[in-house]
C-alpha cells in the first residue's frame, strides 16, 4: 500500500496536546494518539510532569472532527485527565472527556520486539504547532519518513529489554508523543521521545538549537502494561 493512503488510515488517530494560560489562548506541548475505543490517548510523560496543577487541570487533546471531501479537517479542542504514567520510560496515558462525536479511532500496535536496524517507518504529529499557528497555517499535522538506524537495550535492567529506537531524522518540538509507524504493517512500533540538538555555531549568543539529523523513540512494548487498562 502507497505511503499516501497508509496516512489517511491513521490520521484522524492524532493529536495535539496543549492547555489554556488563559481564555483567548492555548499553548500545544505535543502530540499522541488513540490506543483504545474510549477516547484513551498514549504520549510522552515529559510533556505532562513540568505542568503546574493549573495547567493539568485544563489539559486538552486537539481532536479531527471532520474529514472534508476536498482535503480539509476540522479540529476541536476536548478536555483530558491523566489516567496513569510510567516516568521511567516516558510514558503517559490520558483519558478524553468527550470522543463519541470525533472521527478518532484507536491505532494498531506492533511488536517492536521484532524491529530490525533498517527498517523504514514513519511519524506523524505537530511539531512547532504554537508558531505554525501564529504564521497563520493552523494546526498542521507533519509526517516524517525514516529508517530504524540503531536499537539500544537497558544496561541496567537484567533482562536487558529494549528502551530506545534511535533513527535517522529530525524531531521538532511537539513531535514528542507521536506514534512511529512501520512503513509495512502501518502498526505502531514507538513513541517519539527525544531530538537530538546543538547549538547554533551562526548565533550561539540567542542559544537557538540546530537540529542533528537523529532522533529517538521508546519501544512501543514498553508501553503495553501501562495499557491493560
């Protein structure tokens, strides 16, 4: 199947996370997506842990409501509360307060158990969704192709599981909780957790990061005990 209709399989499976500082504004912190038929969202739990009570309290999920035949979306902004975390592999699960009138559906998992180093795969979410926004192109959902460049294992566990898929692309700010994709099976085999930067050798004095072309995602099996729900 052609990567193009891979993508409109799974896109109304993803959203924005963010919360109001106040009532005429959102900031957007990240992404996630379905993983159940309730209205659950699976994302990474450093967007979550820096939030004040404030702003967990007034959490959202910017969810698709529509799909229009000339290639528009409609989006809505429903609240959300945490359901459970796993801070050791950066992991968190929200529930939504409202789904049944969205167009979300829960994404299939793979078994990242059976990844390989070369594999291709995809990401998909919002990354720079605030400045995307404030340059007047909206919330603007970005797909990322890749390949599986490297498997880490934990040197501290015993059992030496799997913790990181590190790949060759770049992840922006808000890709976090975005699901990877394996290009064959279209299945979730990872969060996005980490972009990999370095400071800007042109204007080291205003600290901007310049991205390296390397990327890092937790396992997708990492996150199936935290979803026995």
């Amino acid at each position: 199947m052609a990567l193009s209709e891979e993508i409109k399989k799974i896109r109304s499976s993803i959203v924005a996370i963010g919360f109001n500082p106040n009532p005429q504004q959102i900031t957007i912190v990240g992404s996630g997506f379905c993983i159940s038929n309730d209205g659950k969202i699976l994302s990474s739990a450093h967007l979550y842990n820096p939030l004040d009570e404030n702003q967990k309290r007034n959490l959202k999920a910017f969810v698709m409501v529509e799909q229009k035949e000339n290639g528009l979306e409609a989006y809505r902004w429903i609240p959300i509360s945490l359901v459970d975390k796993n801070d050791q592999n950066d992991l968190v699960v929200f529930q939504l307060e409202t789904y049944q009138d969205s167009l979300l559906k829960k994404v299939e998992l793979g078994d990242s158990e059976k990844v390989e180093v070369g594999q291709e795969a995809y990401f998909i979410g919002f990354p720079y969704a605030a400045q995307l926004i404030n340059d007047g192109f909206g919330v603007t959902l970005v797909v990322n192709k890749t390949i599986i460049s490297n498997i880490k294992k934990d040197g501290v566990d015993p059992e030496h599981k799997r913790n990181w898929f590190i790949l060759d692309a770049i992840s922006n700010p808000g890709n976090s909780g975005s699901p990877l994709i394996d290009l064959e099976t279209n299945k979730v085999i990872g969060v996005m957790a980490i972009a990999f930067r370095t400071q800007s050798k042109t204007q080291p004095q205003l600290d901007i990061r310049e991205p390296m072309h390397i990327a890092g995602a937790k396992p997708i099996n990492l996150a199936k005990n935290l979803l026995a729900f």
